[in-house]
C-alpha cells in the first residue's frame, strides 16, 4: 500500500510518500517558524498562510521525490487534530479535495498517535505492553500502550507542555524562537546544579505535570547578575529529570515491556542521557532522524494502520482536541 500522507497540525506543512506503513519514499517538509520569531512563539493566522501558499508545492514535491504519480497512490492519510484549527481545515481540505479528484480513499489520523507510531516505524514486531511518552510543543502525557490504537491515559499536563515551557524559558532569557533547540544548546555551557529548581506537583495525582511554577522559579532567578547557561541547564535537568521519574514510577505499575517516546522534546540529546541511565534495563525507542518533529511520513505511516475500507467520509471533521483511547 503507497499513502500519501499530509500534516497541517500547527506551523509545518508537511506531505510525505510512504510504503506499507514503513517505508518512507519521501517526506517533505515546509516551516513557518522564520514568521513566528518575532512573535516568540506561532502566531495562529500567520501560520495558516504559509500553510494555504505550501501544501499544493509540498505535495507536488513528495510525489515527484517519491516517484510515484497519482494513480499510483492507494490511500491519503491527513492529520486530523488535535491542533490549530485553522492549520487543521487546510491540510484536511487538501486531503479531501484529493481525494475526490484522485478518487483514492481517505483516512484521519490522531497527530499525537502518529508521534508515538514514529518510534515503532522500523519495528517488525512491538514489544508490549509499553509505556508511550509523548513529549511536545502541545503535549506531555504518559499512556499505556496495549496495542497499536489501544491505549489507556495514565497523565498528563495541567499547564504548559513541555516544549511550550521549553519554548517561554527561551524567550525568558532572550533567546530566539523555538526555544527548545535554544535552551538546550546554552544548557551545555551551564551548571546543572547551579539553581535548585524543584519539579511541579500535583495534590492527589502524582504523575501529573506542572510546569508553570518552574517557568516562574526561571523568571524570578533572572532578576539580578545570573549565569543564563546555569539557569537553562538548571531548568533542563529538572524538567527532564521529571520526565524520566514519573516516567518510571508508570512503567512500574504494569509489566512494561518497553518505552516509546514521541514528540520534537525527544530530540534533546540531555533527555536520551537521562532516559538511558533511569532505563538500563528496557528497550527505549525514539523517532529517527526529523520523524520526531512533526511530519507527515508518520502520519501517512499510520494511514496505513488505522485503514479499514471504504476509508473515512468526506465529512470527516478537523478537531482541535481528540483524546486518544
């Protein structure tokens, strides 16, 4: 099965040619972040009108890369939220309005789900039950991973994703946008241990996130003569350490089999360190290369999954929010 896959979540516009559900033929991908900069973070609109000026070109681009025409396509696989819904509506109107001219079936895709998918791309088979980590600009959750599109919720975040306060740290100490790259790349000149910065708790439910008071612990450190490289290696280490620990206490309560991890967070090369010294006894998976930003070669990956004909119906609606289940 060849599907053409086509991501529109947020600021990328992405259209990708994969084989089967593993074998990336082509994965193009359009970035508006160079708009957003001056913004500190994605501007909703703005980003909408490089996706309308990018998907017809990226699209065009992953068939011509992948060397396959229309007729060769079996089925178009679109990110179907959750995620700006502007963004959303473009990418899920291109994909229908192909659909109808190609006469190719359509299938809706969980963006979050394609995130975790891209650690298992590789795979022949899939150790499980495992613990999902998905880790990103709008999302931080811990999930039990039974079989691919059974999932049971274990936590998540009841403020900032991580990458979001990955993000709003950077503009704090006036890095450019996206923080994250950012942050990380000064941390490796810092101190760790330099600021004792603690990790957010939530009362009665202790595998949940919090990051708002770390990123206000960050504010308050800044006033004054500060070290930046020790206050984002501070910030880091603590953010990530949290990750790893509430991580742990999850997969301990099932028979884990191994970690999956998922989401443009999972680039940091402190985070691998991390997840390496509190693992050393699972195998722990990561999305190779760019497929841990968001890509359309997961979400086509997916496609290939989820498909059961005749496909989803054109009146298959964009949605801001899906919970995955």
């Amino acid at each position: 099965m060849i599907v053409l896959g086509i991501e529109s979540t947020c600021d990328e516009t992405g259209a990708a040619v994969v084989k089967d559900g593993k074998t990336i033929l082509s994965n193009v991908l359009a970035s508006s972040a160079d708009i957003h900069e001056k913004y500190g973070g994605v501007f909703p609109e703005l980003a909408c009108r490089r996706h309308i000026e990018a998907i017809i070109p990226v699209v065009d681009e992953a068939l011509k890369t992948a060397q396959v025409t229309p007729d060769q396509i079996d089925l178009i696989a679109v990110a179907k939220g959750p995620g700006l819904i502007g963004a959303l509506l473009i990418g899920m109107n291109a994909a229908k309005g192909l659909s109808i001219a190609w006469n190719k079936p359509l299938v809706g895709v969980n963006h979050v789900e394609a995130h975790l998918y891209a650690s298992m791309m590789e795979l022949e088979t899939v150790p499980l039950p495992a613990l999902g980590i998905v880790i990103s600009g709008g999302h931080t959750l811990l999930l039990k991973i039974l079989e691919l599109g059974c999932y049971q919720p274990i936590s998540t975040t009841v403020d900032d994703a991580i990458g979001e306060a990955f993000d709003k740290v950077g503009n704090l100490l006036g890095l450019t946008y996206p923080g994250g790259p950012q942050v990380e790349k000064l941390a490796r000149l810092g101190n760790p241990k330099a600021y004792p910065f603690t990790a957010g708790k939530v009362k009665r439910s202790p595998l949940d996130f919090s990051f708002s008071g770390l990123k206000t612990a960050v504010l308050y450190a800044l006033k004054g003569d500060v070290d930046k490289a020790s206050i984002a290696a501070s910030f880091q280490e603590t953010a990530l350490r949290d990750i790893a620990n509430k991580a742990m206490m999850a997969s301990k309560s099932f028979d884990c089999q191994a970690i999956f991890l998922g989401g443009g967070v999972t680039a940091n090369q402190r985070l691998k360190a991390i997840m390496q010294e509190t693992f050393p006894h699972l195998p722990v998976f990561w999305p190779q290369g760019t497929l841990s930003l968001d890509n359309a070669a997961m979400i086509a990956g997916l496609g290939a999954k989820k498909f059961f004909p005749p496909g989803d119906p054109l009146d298959l609606e964009a949605r801001t929010r899906i919970p995955i289940v």
